[in-house]
C-alpha cells in the first residue's frame, strides 16, 4: 500500500491497521454473510458493535456510564453550535462563551439566535495567534463554551479556565483523544470524528447525566439530546459506518496504551517540528508565539519570504508531505500531526524545514 505523509486538517489521516480492519468490515462483518454497510442498525451484529463503542468512548475518557452519555449523532461539530443552546439555553439566560477563533466565533453566532451571549473571554484582537487569560464570567450562567482546540489558528488550551461551578462545555473537536485530561471537568464535550477519532459523518456528544436532564424537552425529538440519550443512539438510523470505524480507532487508543502513552506521543511529535521552526528564525515565523498556547495537532507558521510559499509547498509534495496549506482564512501553513500520524512523518518535516533554509 502506498501513504503518504497526510498532514490534512480533516478528514485526516487513519490509523493503517484501522484502515485495513474496516476494510474488511466492509466485505463482510461478523461471519454474518453482509458487509457492515449492509446491515441493519437493529439487527444483533449491528447493534452489539454500536453499544461496545460506546463504552470504549467512555472507558477511553476515564469517565463511568453511571455519570456519563455518550451520543453519536450526524450532523457535523456545526451543527452542535445550534443543538447544544436549543438545548440549554433560552431568551432569559446567559451563556459564557470564550472566542479563540473561527470555530468558536460559529458556535457564538448561532447561542445569539437562541438566548443572551457573554463573550467572557477572547484574542480576536490579536488575531487568535493566543489564547485569552483574562475572563470575565457571567454569575449563574446557564453554561461555559470553549474550543479546546482551534484547529485553524493552532492554539490548544491545556489548564481549562476555572469556571466557579458553572457547566462547562467543550468543543473537543480536533484535539478529543489527544490529550490526557481530566474530562469530569467537563459537562458536556462534542466532537465531530474526522479530525482525530474516525471518518466524517458521525458527532460525538459525551455529556454528564444531571446535566443532561437539565435540557429543555420542547424540540423536534431529532434536535432534542434527550431523544437520543433515551434511545442510545438508535432512535433514528445513525451513521452506522462511521461508529464502526470510530470504534476501531478506540480499540486502537487501548492497544496504544491510552490517552497518556497517545499525549507523551503527541509532544514529542509537535516538539520535533516547532524545534525546527524555532530553530530558524529569519526564515520561519510560527503563528503562535507563546509556546504555552501552542497546538499539538495543528502547528500554524507562515514564510518570513511569502514569495517563496509555492517553492515550499512543491519541495514538500517531492518529498510526499501533502495537505501542508495553510486555512484559506489565515494562508501560510499548517502542520496538522493528529494520533494517528506518524512520527517519522514528523522527523520527515523537520528534516525538510531545516534543508529548505539552505536551498534560495
Ligand atoms: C472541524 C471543526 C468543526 C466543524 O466540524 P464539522 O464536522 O465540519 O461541522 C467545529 N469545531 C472545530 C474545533 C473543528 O475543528
């Protein structure tokens, strides 16, 4: 098989052996005479393949099914911008949201439709190239929102700010499974799969169950978490194939040795490239400046020379790194190193960034 160095955004590179178990998957599943994308979600081979999913989504997290939901749901991360205060949030409250790039700025648009947004913290006037520090939180706010992880601007927060009991929510995106946290501080995190837990088409909503219950019942079933909280996930057809595959690449986190082993992994990965950034100064300007606000999946840099952006990207494709174009909204670069890749492929862009100094 030929690969690539796929340092794309996302959909993002997969772990090869998941990428062969589901292939499998796809010619026939379980002895059962069908292919995965045959059978029906209420039949056993299905539906055993969907609750152990998720209850590797909750074990990989740390967190119990006694306390905690998992959802798989369709619609994107982007719908969930909409879901989650439909959900919670009505004309007479407030909501907290902290605005660290484009991500958030959505998930802000679409809380005003719903009720009264506080934006408690944010780094628009710095471009996003940092996280904020100061917040000003709202007393009794119906919840806290925060990107952990802003995919496009390469900031990753790691001390969550201190929400003095107020729920917090996070969009988990693209760095869910990369970092070791404590993920009881959080009361309900979304991500959509296809950054760092699996193909598109499938969301995962992971959410404390007092808070659950605190969610308004007055919705469409299909926009109310409680209607898929009730049915596990089944009460309409679910991406069946996605969860398939986002179970595989959580079999793949426990054979790896969890979320530490994957974190430890993930530093010394970003270290190898930002070294090389920092390394050479007159030549590269990484986007992000604070190194403890620097992403571990998304590394962000820009060409001191903009004229020599095409030299770059081309000397990157002859030597198998593709995807290395920066967000259309910010130019420049952007290295994005996510679980499942590779170490060499890292080592192979560092060796790159120093070779290309001496090349005019
Ligand atoms: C990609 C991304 C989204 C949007 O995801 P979709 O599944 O395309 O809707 C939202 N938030 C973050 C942080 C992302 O990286």
């Amino acid at each position: 098989m030929h690969r690539i160095y796929n340092f794309s955004a996302g959909p993002a590179v997969l772990p090869v052996q998941v990428l062969q178990e589901a292939s499998k998957g796809v010619l026939e599943i379980n002895n059962s005479g069908m292919s995965i994308l045959e059978v029906s979600h209420r039949g056993k081979d299905y539906e055993e393949i969907h609750h152990e999913t998720t209850e590797r989504l909750l074990r990989v997290l740390g967190l119990s099914a006694e306390t905690h939901t998992a959802l798989f749901l369709g619609g994107g991360a982007s719908m969930q911008f909409a879901m989650l205060p439909m959900n919670f949030l009505s004309k007479e409250q407030t909501a907290d949201y902290i605005n660290t790039g484009e991500w958030s700025s959505k998930a802000i648009k679409d809380a005003k439709r719903f009720g009264n947004v506080n934006v408690a913290g944010s780094s628009e006037d710095s471009l996003f190239s940092v996280l904020p520090t100061q917040f000003n939180f709202t007393t009794g706010a119906r919840y806290v929102h925060i990107t952990t992880n802003n995919t496009i601007e390469g900031t990753e927060f790691f001390p969550m700010p201190y929400t003095a009991g107020v729920p917090l929510v996070a969009d988990c995106s693209s760095d869910i499974f990369a970092v070791n946290r404590d993920h009881h501080q959080f009361d309900l995190m979304y991500a959509g799969a296809q950054k760092n837990a699996g193909p598109a088409g499938v969301t995962m909503v992971i959410a404390r169950k007092v808070f659950l219950e605190t969610a308004t019942e007055d919705l469409p079933p299909m926009l109310s978490y409680k209607t898929h909280a009730k049915a596990d996930s089944l009460y309409n057809t679910p991406p069946a194939f996605s969860i398939y595959v986002v179970g595989l690449v959580l079999k793949w986190i426990e054979e790896q040795g969890g979320l530490g082993k994957l974190e430890a992994r993930n530093r010394h990965k970003a270290a190898l490239i930002y070294d090389a950034l920092d390394s050479y100064p007159d030549v590269y300007e990484p986007a992000v400046k604070n190194i403890a606000h620097r992403s571990l999946m998304n590394i962000t840099f820009r060409l001191r020379d903009k004229g020599r952006e095409k030299q770059f990207l081309e000397g990157a494709e002859a030597k198998n790194m593709q995807g290395l174009k920066g967000h259309r909204s910010v130019g420049g670069f952007r290295a994005s190193v996510y679980n499942a890749f590779p170490e060499d492929g890292c080592e192979a862009l560092a060796e790159y960034l120093k070779s290309f100094v001496h090349t005019a």
